[in-house]
C-alpha cells in the first residue's frame, strides 16, 4: 500500500512558488509605499503654500506681528521644508519667525527630496500681507514675472517624481511629470528627446 504525502521534488516546488510571489508582494508594497510618501510630500506642500497665501490674504498675525510676508523655503537636494512669517522682509529664515505655536511649520519627508526648482537652486516663495500675491526669491533678486515657478519632487528610491507649480497670480497646482507625454512637464530624470514639455 502507497502512503500518501509530498515528495521532496513536490515540497520544494511548493517552497519556490511561495517564495516568488512572496517576493513579488513585497516589492509591490514597497513601490506602493514609496508612492504614498511622494504624494504625502506633494500634498502637504500644496496644502501649505495654500494655507500661507490665505494666511496673508487675511492679514494673520504671527505672535502679535503682521508680517510682512507670510513664506515657504525651498532648497533643491533638500527632504524638507520651511513655512516662516517673514517679519523684515529679507526672504530669510530667522529664528524668531520659526515658531510653530504662532503658524510657522517645519515638514520633512525620510526618503523624498526637493529635485528641481526651476528658478534657482534656492527660492522663497512668499505672499505679501498687503497685496495677497507672490514674489519669488532666489536669494539674488525678487522675481515677478509671467513665469511659473515648478518643484519637483522625487522619490530618492525609484524614479517617481511629482510637481508642484506655482504661478504669478498665486494659483498653486499640483501634476505628474512625464517622460512620454506630449501635454505634460518632463521629470529631471528624463533622457534628451524625450516627448514631454520641458521646463
């Protein structure tokens, strides 16, 4: 009489199969969860670029002081961002307009980085408490043009990345950049000749 069971053969089989698919849910996840955190880091920069033009637009105080703009740091390479009540208006981060009791923020982001700015390495993107609109700061000169500013935004893990932009009328959006499509921004990570719309 056979004795039912596995075979060495079969039971090794069943261990390879298991161990595929294992591996396949894993890294699944992983790339799902790299996209969940480049979204939050995307929809927590639009949020706030959002909440400072009202902030400003409202004339909001900052510990008993209007500001004279209420502000967002950004610096290409870096996985984290400043919002600060520019008090002097010099477009520069003091300690005394960091507060996070009186609206200032710090948000930073583990494996995402700011990619590419596309005015400058370094921009203070700042809402004026008199007139509601945004200037851009490069850390050289204030600019007011036509021009949109864009953030990219990747992922330091993958080649996923996301945009912010930000034009002269202080309308905040946020898009995907692409490699292959013809309406859309190109991604840093683009090769030359790519279809999509350079910036």
């Amino acid at each position: 009489m056979r004795k039912k069971g596995f075979t060495l053969i079969e039971a090794l089989l069943s261990l390879s199969i298991i161990a595929i698919l294992s591996s396949l849910l894993v890294a699944n996840y992983k790339v799902s969860d790299n996209y969940s955190s480049l979204l939050n880091f995307q929809t927590s920069l639009t949020s706030d670029l959002e909440t400072i033009k009202w902030k400003a637009v409202n004339s909001e105080y900052y510990n008993n002081q209007l500001p004279i703009y209420w502000s967002i740091y950004l610096e290409k390479g870096s996985s984290s961002y400043q919002v600060f009540a520019d008090l002097d208006g010099d477009f520069i981060v003091d300690s005394n307009e960091t507060d996070s009791y009186f609206g200032a923020k710090q948000y930073s982001s583990s494996n995402n980085s700011i990619n590419k700015i596309s005015l400058s390495d370094e921009v203070v993107v700042s809402f004026s408490t008199t007139s509601g609109f945004p200037v851009f700061y490069n850390n050289i000169a204030l600019s007011t043009s036509t021009a949109d500013l864009i953030v990219e935004l990747k992922n330091n893990e993958s080649n996923m990345a996301k945009l912010i932009i930000s034009n002269s009328f202080g309308l905040n959006d946020s898009d995907d950049c692409s490699c292959s499509d013809s309406v859309k921004y190109c991604c840093s990570f683009c090769s030359v000749g790519s279809s999509c719309v350079a910036y």
